[in-house]
C-alpha cells in the first residue's frame, strides 16, 4: 500500500515539512511518485521512518541517524536491538529520578526545608558536598560560601522554581542537538548564558570562567554526564562546548 505525505504524517504524528526535510537531506526517500509527482510511501519506507524517530526520541541528530541507518554492518534487527539497549538505559535513569522526585514530594508535603543532599536528588545520585573541596580548590571558596548562604534560605517554593528552571534549560540544550544546532552557533552559545545566569541567580556569582570549569566537570564525572545525557544523547559534551564558545567570545 502506497502512502501519501500527508497520510504518512497523520500516522506518525510529525509534519509534512519533516518529511520533505527528509527527504530533501536524503535520510528518508519516498520509494515511488504518483502520476501528478507526489510523493509515496511504501511499508518499507515507514519501517524506516520508525528507525529514524526512535532515534530521534533518544536524542540523536539529523546526521547521527543518518550515520547510523547508512551503516553497511547494520541490519534493521540489529538497529532496533541497539535502540532497545539506549530505551533500556534511558528507563534506568528515569527510575532513579522518579526515586529521588517521590523523596522530594515527600518533604514538600511534609512542608520541611530539604536538606542539601536531598534537594539535589532530583538530579540523579549527585552530592554537591563531593565537589567541595575542588571548588574551594578552583576558586578560593566565595563561590560556595554565598551557595551555601543563599541556599541555606530557601524554601520548597523557591527550590520548585529553581527546579523548573534547570529542567527547561536543560531540555531547551537538548532539542538544540536534536535539531543539529552548533554548539558553538549563537543559538546554543544564548542557551549556555542563560545556564549561567541561573547559576548565578540561585548560587552564586558565576563568571565565563567558573561556568567554563563547571563544563568540563559536566563531562569528567559520569554522574553529571548522566543527568544531561538524560535528556539527550552525549548532551553533557554539547553542553560543554556551548559553555566554552559562549566563555570565549
């Protein structure tokens, strides 16, 4: 059975413009043309088309899927099988948020001020106290005596919003990825600033330099590299460079 884009879209739940997009960058082709020059889609095209959104759901970009379906080793089981252990590990880490979250609902219906390590767990097994002594090391400890200062006053209302805050920032990181942004474009170098300035709205004064450092620390500690990576695949590397290219112009 033949598909038209507009069929196909309906079906998928994506636009006609990402199937022309696709097809314009040659990582999904129609098989066939109608009469009139339309295009269309048959089953083995839409087998295709699933490939190509479970691996943009798990994070990759436009080039990377593309890499990966054009892979002479690769078969349509073995694509699916590496999906699968992506979903697998992805469901892991969403488990150990969703643990950490219940345990922040608890104190906020408790109505209790969370304690430093417990207002952190919703950002996976991270211990600020770990990083302490490298940050007084770094920076000659200011910074982490205003954190502590600032942070010591907060209640669950203002720790909500911090939350809320981090959460969009990140996945505003993450759907510039998966649209195969640049990291050093100056669409993703805007997201690293305003990264920045909730850290230094919240924590502390955060200079270029500092945040710098705070992004190789996102790729030198597998527990920072998972939070971000949880949102998108090798999100903490891009995060990164977005940090220092906005550091250095």
């Amino acid at each position: 059975m033949a598909y038209t884009v507009g069929e196909v879209a309906r079906l998928a739940g994506i636009t006609k413009r990402t199937l022309h997009h696709y097809d314009g960058i040659g990582l999904l082709r129609p098989s066939g043309r109608s009469a009139a020059g339309y295009r269309l889609y048959d089953h083995r095209d839409l087998e295709r088309l699933q490939e190509v959104l479970f691996f943009r759901e798990l994070g990759f970009s436009l080039d990377e899927i593309e890499e990966a379906l054009t892979d002479p080793g690769d078969d349509r089981g073995e694509a699916l099988r590496r999906q699968r252990g992506l979903l697998m590990r992805r469901i892991e880490h969403l488990q150990l948020m969703i643990a950490a979250i219940d345990k922040a609902l608890k104190a906020d219906k408790e109505g209790t001020t969370m304690a430093d390590n417990d207002m952190f767990e919703v950002f996976g097994d991270f211990d600020p106290k770990r990083y302490e002594s490298e940050v007084e090391a770094r920076w000659s400890g200011p910074a982490l005596d205003e954190s502590k200062r600032r942070t010591s006053r907060y209640k669950k209302d203002e720790w909500r919003r911090a939350i809320a805050e981090m959460d969009d920032l990140s996945k505003a990181f993450a759907q510039l990825k998966l649209r195969g942004v640049p990291a050093d474009s100056d669409e993703a170098m805007e997201a690293a600033e305003r990264h920045r300035l909730h850290i230094d709205t919240w924590f502390y004064p955060c200079s270029r330099e500092m945040h710098a450092g705070l992004g190789e620390m996102y790729v030198q500690d597998e527990r920072f590299t998972a939070y971000w990576n949880g949102f998108a695949e090798d999100l903490a590397p891009y995060v990164r460079d977005a940090i220092v290219a906005n550091a250095q112009r």
